[in-house]
C-alpha cells in the first residue's frame, strides 16, 4: 500500500487521464465557505465521451466538487474556489469568459427533477431561446424533439407537448430534465444523484440513458450508489472529508483499490 492518507498524492491516472482526450483539467481545486475549507487542493482530469462517477460518504464534498465546474458555487454567499479548472484548455475562471454561457456549456441535473412551470415544449425551448441557439418555429420544433429523442422521452410525450412538464412522472420529469440540459448543446453533462429520488425501474430507464449519452457528452455525476457507480461509469474518484483519497478506472476502484481507505469504504467498513 501507498504513503499514509495524510499525505496521498492524486496517482498518475489522477492527472493523466486515459488514452482518451481529456475535457476537463482541475488543479490543486480548494473550496472554502467563509472558513470552512470544504475541499482540499484536488487535482484530477475527465476524459471526454465518457462517464465520471464521484462516491464518497455524506458530507465529504463530491457535490462541492461538481459545483465547481460550472461555477454554481459562485451563487452562494461566502464560498471560494481556489486552484484551476479548464475545460478544453479554456480557464473557467477567466474574467472574460460569460458565466451564463459556461452554465450552458455544462448542463446540471439535480438530484429531484425540477421542471420549469411551463410545458414540456417550452421546457427545452427555453434555454435555446435565450441563448439565441433557434431562430423561428420551425427550427424551435426540430431542436425539441432532437433532444427530447435523445432523452429517450419523445415517443412518450410528442401528443401532448402543450401539458406541463409538472404532469409527468417522477421518472418522466428527470428525463425531460436531461433533455432540458441537452438542448443548449453542452459538452459536459453533470448530474448530481440524479436517481435519488427514483423508483428502481425509473432509476433503470435514467442509467439506460446515460449509457447512450457518454457517445457524445462527458458525463459526471455525484451518486450515493456504489452500485449504480459500478454500471454507469467508466472511471470513479473516491472522496473523503473533502480529499481525493483514489481516483482511476472503475473496475480497478472497486476490484482492486489502492489505498485501504477506499477499501474500506467498498466493503461497508467506513461510511
């Protein structure tokens, strides 16, 4: 086994990602709120076209984490990022890159769906709209159903786009929130628990879609779930009290962890 916990260093797999081009680049990230310091000088890249899990107890900052690539947690009051991020070699700390135009860039699905109070039509046109992404009905109409296709939603909605999006079912909600997040045409896609609040058979249905999302999104995603983590992802960081404790390929992370800390949250010892 490696050096102590107390002094872990991200592996090479960490840093180097895979033979796979990397989207995103964190580097020495630290998260403060006021003066708390929630996460500690994490350093890791996402490989594009491919599924990124986050695991880790309750509390120990995967989801600060995931905030931090579309900068969200620069809404709440008293919170700081250090430490640099770029996604495709762009810094998304630049002063003169547009904030709502990262935020659609990298879309978010939150862990309760939470459909606009609007149709399921104006839900995805929404975004497009005020990105200036569709001009005219005609190309509002394709764009809906292009990604409410990709959803895997259109065939269970497209007679009744003018009811609300509030209407659906749990299930249903989730993945028109998907489709929302898709719309704007992002590269990254980040989900956080995006099945906590799901019956198992929705849960299926939204891990059935992001399997087939991975072919054109780089997807991370925070999730309570080993399990799930196991069947989604293609790589897995374990998190612990705001530290990177292991970062690699899922496989090796739950077959053959390095460090005796993520062994130990595998087999249920801590937790």
């Amino acid at each position: 086994m490696s050096a102590p916990l107390t002094t872990i260093r991200p592996t090479a797999s960490a840093l180097d990602g895979d033979a796979r081009a990397n989207r995103i680049s964190a580097r020495d990230v630290t998260v403060h709120y006021g003066p708390k310091q929630a996460i500690f000088d994490v350093s890791m890249e996402i490989p594009e076209r491919s599924v990124t899990a986050f695991i880790g107890p309750s509390g120990c900052g995967k989801s600060t984490f995931l905030r931090c690539f579309n900068r969200m947690n620069d809404t709440i009051e008293g919170c700081r990022v250090g430490g640099t991020i770029t996604i495709d070699g762009e810094d998304i700390h630049d002063p003169a890159l547009d904030v709502v135009e990262l935020r659609a860039r990298v879309g978010m699905v939150f862990q309760k769906p939470n459909p606009f109070p609007k149709s399921i039509y104006d839900n995805i046109a929404y975004g497009p709209r005020i990105h200036g992404l569709v001009r005219g009905k005609a190309e509002t109409d394709a764009l809906v159903e292009s990604a409410l296709q990709k959803a895997g939603l259109w065939k269970e909605v497209a007679d009744r786009l003018d009811a609300p999006g509030t209407g659906l079912s749990g299930g249903q909600q989730q993945r028109l929130c998907i489709a929302r997040a898709i719309a704007t045409g992002p590269e990254v896609i980040l989900m956080d628990e995006p099945c906590s609040a799901l019956d198992p058979i929705a849960t299926a249905v939204v891990e059935d879609l992001i399997h087939e999302l991975k072919e054109q999104y780089t997807i991370v995603i925070v999730t309570h779930s080993m399990q799930q983590a196991a069947r989604v992802s293609q790589k897995t960081a374990f998190f612990h009290l705001g530290k990177l404790i292991e970062y690699g390929e899922t496989e090796q992370i739950f077959v053959n962890p390095r460090e005796k800390q993520t062994e130990a949250y595998i087999t249920g010892r801590i937790g």
